[in-house]
C-alpha cells in the first residue's frame, strides 16, 4: 500500500483556509477488526462483530476522506500487512492513503503548538473520555464517551456531532474514540462531512493530561502545550 506523507502545516493551512476535510486512523487495533480478531485492542474495547462488518464497509468504499494508515514495515503492521494487501487487491481499494504518523511525530518533535493555536481560533470540540477535559487546550464543547466499548454508544455520540454541527459555524471535532471513531466518522461523512471537519487523533493529548499508554508517549511526556 502506498502511503502519502502530508506535512502537519498541510492540515493546518486547510483549516485556515476553511477547507474541510475529515481524517481516519487505522492500526492494528482497526485492522484487527476488520480481520475478525477476537477479544479486544490494547485499551480493552471489544471487537464486535457488527463493528468489524462496518469498519470493513469503510475500508472499502472510498467516500472522499483521508484514511491514515502506518507504513506496512512498522512492527505493528508487519504481522498483518499480507492481510491488507490481499483486501487491497480483493476489494481494488483506493492506493491514496496518508501516512497516520502525523500528529504523533509532531508531538513528539514539540512541533504541534501551531496546530493547537489553530485549533483554538475554531470551534474545536473534544469528542473523546471525561479525563480529556483537563486537557490544557481552549476548546468550545466537548462530548464526553465511554473510557471503553465507545461503539455501543455510537448512535448517541453521532446525534451529539450533528446536534453540534449545527450549533457552531466551524465545529472541528477531534475524536479520540477508539475504534468507534472510524465508524463514525464513515457513517456521518456524507451527511455532514461539508460543515465540519472530523479529525482523528488518537492517543497523542494523553501525555499532556498526564498520562502515558503507548511507548512513543515517553517521547514528550515532559512538554507542555505552549
């Protein structure tokens, strides 16, 4: 699969410039999924069986959005990187996915201060569990999800993103939802993906809240969101 590397000032001048886009990320824990993996992903959300049919759904059909993936040489990729090929092949997916390092890297090379000041002169709304609302970042709303199996409460939490579409006039939603992010944001793209922007981001604001639960967290676990 190749993987087109964007800047992090590429995803910042969009949202300058009021261009909207939404972006997914997918690791083993999605890949999983999608391949029928049992059991759960590194932060105890359950693979559901529903949930695989409809992340395999957006894998497949290529609706306009980035989906962001690792590099198949990554070592959480390297086990199931033949998987994704033979889908590819299988499915003829799209070969233009992004590179899902983006906003880590940027942490962690203390680079993503001009993400955040953007950020915060939108209507940023923080979708993601209660702890994140100590994040020291200004953001205008937040809908607070379950801390694991976000997927059953995927139905409420995309009634809240369109509730809120509505209310802001630049909403940009920064989902930190597990698995449930990609889902969502696949099922509510076409509906509302031209009001809002839609953003994975994963892991990458844990340090900052003080907590650390990938290796790569050590990295900037000692920065602060200047």
């Amino acid at each position: 699969m190749n993987i087109k590397t964007n800047s992090l000032q590429y995803y910042i001048d969009k949202l300058k410039s009021n261009q909207k886009f939404s972006f997914t990320r997918w690791g083993d824990g999605e890949w999983g999924c999608v391949f029928g993996a049992k059991g759960h992903n590194c932060d105890k959300h359950q693979y559901f069986e529903s949930m695989s049919k409809e992340l395999t759904e957006a894998v497949v059909n290529d609706k306009g959005y980035y989906k962001a993936t690792w590099p198949m040489n990554v070592p959480m990729m390297t086990n199931i990187s033949h998987l994704i090929t033979g889908m590819k092949e299988k499915y003829n997916i799209e070969d233009n996915w992004v590179d899902a390092r983006v906003w880590e890297e940027s942490a962690m090379q203390d680079t993503i201060n001009p993400l955040i000041k953007q950020l915060e002169k939108m209507d940023f709304v923080i979708v993601s569990e209660k702890s994140k609302k100590d994040l020291p970042i200004k953001y205008r709303d937040f809908i607070e999800v379950p801390v694991v199996d976000c997927y059953l409460e995927k139905e409420n939490i995309k009634n809240e993103i369109k509730r809120l579409t509505e209310k802001y006039d630049r909403p940009v939603f920064g989902l930190s939802a597990s698995m449930a992010t990609n889902v969502i944001v696949d099922e509510l793209f076409e509906e509302i993906g031209d009001k809002c922007w839609m953003i994975d981001f994963g892991s990458i604001w844990e340090p900052y809240i003080g907590k650390v639960s990938r290796s790569y967290h050590h990295r900037y676990e000692s920065k602060e969101i200047k």
